[in-house]
C-alpha cells in the first residue's frame, strides 16, 4: 500500500473527530491536506500501483482487514482527489454548517479508500456505506433545499436497495467460492457455477454499483439529493465517490466474473451495454431541461457514467468473443471518460458554488456573471463545459471520440448481435452527444454569457463572484486541457493496468507519437495535443477581423419584435424557452406540465397575481418506486398489530420460534 494513503486515511480520521468537535478551521485544513497526500501519494505510486498487501490491526466477523491498491484503482482515485481537495478547501457555502459538511466530506473520502483498496467482503460493504452516509450527512447539513430530508431519504433507499443486491451477490460468490468473502476465491468460485447463476451474479452486482452511478432506474435520485446540497459536495460524490462506485463494478464484472466463451456472458455484456446507453440517453435529455446548476450537472453525472459503463459492456462482448486487445481498449477508454469527467464536473460545481455566493440561488438565469466574475473563471468554466460537451481538444472530447471508435469495431464480431448491440449503442452516444452540447451550450450561454435585464427578477448582480472560486475553476480547467494534451504520456500509467486485466498492452498501443489511436492509425487517428497548438492559429483569422472592425463604426439597433416595442425583460431568452423545442418533440418522455395560477382583485379582469409553474415528469418515480412505496406502507399497516404492546401475544411469537427451532434441530 502507498505510504502516502495511509497517512491520509489518519489525517482524514482525524479531521473527522475535529469536524464532529466542531472544530471546523482545523477539520478543513487537515481534510484537504489528506486528499493532497493522498492524490500524490496516488501519482508516485503509478503506473505499477501498490507493491503489495498491507494487513491493518483491525478484523470483522474474523476477517483480517487487508489493502491493496491496483493501478485503474490509483488512477480514478487521483483524478477525483483533486477537485475534492478544492471543494474540501472552498468548503460548504452555509457557514452554520461547516462543521457537518466537513465530517460528511471526511466519511465520503474514508469510505471511498475503503472502496478502492480493501480485499474482503465484510470491509468492502462497511466502506461502501461509509460512502452513502457521507453524502447524507453533507446533504443533511447544509439543508439548501426545503426538501433535504425527503431527499436524503430517497437517495439512502435506492442506494440501500442496491447494498441488498451487492450483499447477494457477495454470498452467492463466497458460497461456491468456499464459503470465504475473500475477493481472491471469488473467480473460483464464479467458475464452479453454471451460466445462469453467474448471469444473475452479474445483473446483482451491475444494479448495486449501478444505484450509486445512477444507472435507470436509479438516476432519478441525482437530481433532488445534489440540488438539497452544495456545489462543494457535488464535486465529491461526481468526482472520487463515482469513480469509486465504477471501480467496484468494473472490478466486479472483469476480476471476479470468469472470461471465455459462453452466451451468459454475452447475456450480461449486452445487458450492461443497454442499460448504459439507456441510462446516457435519459439523463442527458432531462439534463437539458433543468434550470437548476446542480439538478443540470447532477443529471450530466449519471449521463457521463452510463457512458462509461456502455464503455464496459462492450469490454464484455469484446472478452466473450475473443478479442482480448479490443476488451482492454473499451476497458481503458472507460477509465479516461471518468478520469476527464472528474476534473471538469468538479470545475462546474465549484463555479455553481460561486454563483450562489455572490447571487443567492443556483438558478441558471442571465445575470451576467461573466462580467463580475473576472477571466479566471470564465476561463476555467469554459474548458470544464467545453469537455463535457466533447468539444475539441478536451479530454471529454478525446475520450468519447475513443469510445466511438471502440463501438464502431464492433464489425469484428463473429455474431449478429453483438455487431448490432454495439452498432445501436454508438447511434444512442451520438444522441446523447448532440443533448449533452445543447445542455453546455444553454449552461454557458444562459447562465454565464447572459447579460442580464436592469431592473427585472434577474437583474445584474451587486456582488461579485469570490476570485477563490475563480482560481478553484480555472486550476480545474487548465488540468482538464493539460490532461487532453499529455494523453499519449498519462495512457502509459494504464498499461501495467491492462496487463493484468487482459494480459495484452492496449493501453500502450492506443498512441502512436502524439496521435491517439483505437489500437491502429490505419482505423482512425486524433491528436488533442497537436489541436492545442492548431486551434489558437486558427483563431488569428476571426482575431484580425475583430481588429478590422476597429477602423469601422459599429451600428447597434433593436431586434425586430414582431413590431412592437421591444420589452427586454420580456424578450430575454430563459432556461425554459432554450429547451422549448426539446421538450416539445420528446414530449412522450418528458411529459411536461404547465400550471397557472390566477389571484383576482374584486373581478376577474383585475389580476393581482400571476404564477406559472412548469414540471417535466419522471418516468420510474409514478411507474416504480411509488407503488413500491405504497406496498410497503400497507405491509407496514398490517403488521403494526406485532407491535401491539401485549405481554401475552409476545410470549406466543417467542413459543413458536422456540418449537421452530426444536423442529429444525431434531430434523
């Protein structure tokens, strides 16, 4: 294990106990120290990741705990660490509940160490709720929504659901496995089963991790949890807590599921690839209707892991097929998505931090806060929007330009479906692609660039956006076009990775010089580090007209408006007329609602007030976990009897367990 996590795991244990102390200063500087030793202690360690197994002085159930740190392991670590020490510095906007937030952050961080590195069952779950409840506690202390409870609430029952899954699964393995919950026996163990068992094995653990990524139906929880907290505790749980929770099922999936042949695992990569790209699909589209940064970027954080995920079914069919050098490809070209996600959501979040600290909500309306804000955060807001719009040259862009090209070598499979699988898969990611641009581009536009109206509802703020969340985003940003522009250096930091996955080098073959390829230039070839270079010179030509419109006069004049007087307040493009059209077209999945409401004076023509509220709905909320709500409410209803306070009838329950157990033992 890397010294420097160890360190990091007692510096985070000890600003939790100054956090639960009260003690908020100490707690923030000691909780940001840790994420910075440990994000370089995860630096140094790569590309070879842990030089062995360390034993803790600590045992569950007679299970020693044991930590081993492998290089995909390091790698998504390192990039979620890094806007998670920004956000742990910047620290909760609510200054009352600093204290809270902090020890939420600490247990998130601790628990996902544990995630990471542990090598048994019994730890793994522990560390795995150590994750949920620190998002609870964050999301509990800062209360920014009137719902904080219901959500909190909502997102620990969908992501206890999937603990239940894990749990299974886990048993399952443990029990052909020798009854053991070591990770070492449990690929013996998965071997002794039939197809079907390890089928249903892998649908258990693909909906446990999938509740924590947010893969349907589970993404319908994002929203309301991140938009009841801050922008400083979305970093964390998009950043180092996704990336945990995709580790474990990528782990899952490839190390503890055997490879070979066989329609089960057909079954499950093709299963695993549709429910990726499903799950892209519908986050990304109620993405763009939000007019809320973290409900926008909640949902832009599902959408992201459903395409990593889609990344790591194609692994899957790619591995049951026998193209082991196209399932590492996939495999990696996951770990880079989520790697570039990190950093650019983090720079986001940060920046809706800003937002509300200098305008007092997260609304994405035209106040112009480009024009307080300064050009460190305009900068940095735009490279981490730019990547998460795929644009050129960003590391989102490379990274799902790599996806692509892994899902159009689907030819290569000998059967029909599993060339259609990742055929279809790749014109839903180009759905998925075309919305996640639209949703930037009205974050951006709208949101920043907006100029604002004088004296309407989004009039032009007073205060100015606070220059540490300036220099937060832009240090977020510069890595995010630093990581595209260094990706044939850092690829070579997943080889040992690919090596012991799948025993080939792809990692090392997806560069060729400074081109990145999907294992061969002949296939197809793109140069982030080159179009860093090439873009800038490209711009010299709209520059020089730019200076040419200096020795001219500029004529400004009024939009037409339907020839009339134009009301500016009234003209200005809002979040809900940008993503009109959308929500018109796919009104079968959004199903929109628009209310209004009318408050009258003496008579009807005399308006005193107007409101006007508009909803897209969920689509798994009214068709699933409501009626799973209401069952278990009536369930509750009838068992409430056993809870009567009777003596007499207690007596009767522990009789009759005793003669179940007699019955049992003299069988």
């Amino acid at each position: 294990m890397p010294e420097p996590l160890l360190i990091a795991f007692w510096i985070w244990l000890a600003g939790l106990l100054l956090a639960l102390l009260r003690w908020g200063w100490a707690a923030r500087v000691l909780i940001g120290a840790g994420a910075v030793i440990a994000l370089a202690g995860a630096l140094a360690a790569l590309p070879h990741g842990g030089s062995g197994i360390l034993s803790l002085p600590i045992a569950f159930a007679g299970q020693v705990v044991r930590l081993h740190y492998s290089p995909e392991a390091l790698w998504l670590m390192g990039f979620g660490l890094l806007p998670a020490a920004l956000a742990v510095w910047l620290c909760s906007p609510v200054r009352a509940a600093r204290a809270g937030w902090l020890a939420g952050a600490a247990l998130s961080l601790l628990g996902a160490l544990g995630v990471y590195g542990v090598q048994d069952g019994y730890s793994f779950l522990i560390a795995w709720e150590l994750m949920s409840l620190g998002g609870a506690v964050m999301i509990l202390s800062e209360r920014l929504s009137p719902q904080s409870g219901a959500a909190a609430l909502y997102m620990l029952a969908l992501l206890e659901t999937g603990a239940v899954a894990i749990l299974l699964a886990l048993l399952l393995l443990a029990r052909s496995g020798g009854a053991s919950l070591e990770f070492a026996g449990f690929l013996a163990g998965a071997q002794s089963m039939f197809g079907g068992l390890r089928l249903a094995v892998g649908l258990l653990l693909l909906m446990g991790f999938g509740a924590k990524l947010g893969l349907l139906p589970f993404y319908e929880w994002f929203p309301g949890a991140y938009a009841a907290g801050s922008g400083a505790s979305g970093a964390i749980m998009s950043g180092v807590v996704l990336n945990a929770a995709f580790f474990a099922l990528s782990r899952a999936l490839v190390d503890w599921l055997p490879g070979g042949s066989g329609s089960w695992l057909f079954g499950l990569g093709a299963t695993v690839t549709v429910i990726g790209v499903l799950s892209a699909i519908l986050a990304v589209l109620y993405a763009f209707q939000q007019d809320d940064w973290r409900r926008l970027l909640a949902f832009s954080s599902a959408e992201n892991a459903g395409i990593a995920v889609t990344a790591l079914g194609a692994s899957l069919i790619f591995r049951e097929d026998g193209h082991i050098e196209l399932a590492g490809l996939a495999w990696t070209v996951a770990l880079l998505h989520l790697a570039g996600h990190s950093l650019a959501k983090g720079g986001l979040f940060l920046c809706a931090d800003g937002v509300y600290g200098a305008g007092g909500d997260y609304r994405i309306a035209q106040r112009g806060w480009l024009r307080s804000a300064g050009l460190a955060f305009g900068i940095g807001a735009l490279f981490a929007a730019m990547s998460l719009a795929a644009m050129p040259p960003q590391i989102g862009f490379a990274s799902e330009w790599l996806t692509f090209q892994t899902l159009f070598q689907g030819f290569h499979l000998s059967g029909l479906g599993g060339r259609l699988t990742l055929a279809l898969a790749g014109a839903g990611l180009a759905l998925t692609a075309a919305v996640a641009l639209a949703t930037f581009a009205k974050l951006m536009g709208i949101g920043l660039l907006g100029a604002g109206v004088q004296g309407g509802a989004d009039e032009a703020p007073q205060q100015r956006i606070a220059a540490r969340y300036g220099w937060s985003a832009l240090l977020l940003g510069l890595s995010v076009l630093i990581a595209a522009a260094g990706l044939p250096i850092w690829l070579r930091a997943l080889d040992d990775a690919d090596v012991a996955q799948f025993g080939v080098h792809s990692a090392q073959a997806m560069s060729s010089g400074w081109l990145l390829v999907p294992l061969t230039s002949s296939f197809a070839f793109i140069s982030p580090s080159k179009l860093v270079i090439a873009m800038p010179l490209l711009a010299i030509v709209p520059l020089l007209l730019a200076l040419n419109l200096r020795r001219h006069a500029i004529r400004r004049t009024r939009v037409w408006y339907g020839g009339m007087h134009e009301d500016a307040l009234r003209s200005a493009t809002t979040s809900l007329t940008f993503a009109n059209a959308m929500r018109v077209f796919y009104s079968f999945i959004y199903r929109p609602t628009l209310d209004t409401a009318r408050a009258h004076r003496a008579v009807a023509y005399f308006i005193r007030k107007l409101e006007f509220d508009h909803a897209v709905a969920d689509i798994f909320g009214p068709l699933l976990f409501t009626p799973l709500r209401r069952a278990v409410w009536r369930l509750a209803g009838r068992l409430r009897s056993l809870q009567s306070g009777d003596l007499n009838l207690y007596l009767a329950f522990i009789g009759a367990l005793l003669i179940i157990i007699l019955a049992l033992t003299l069988r």
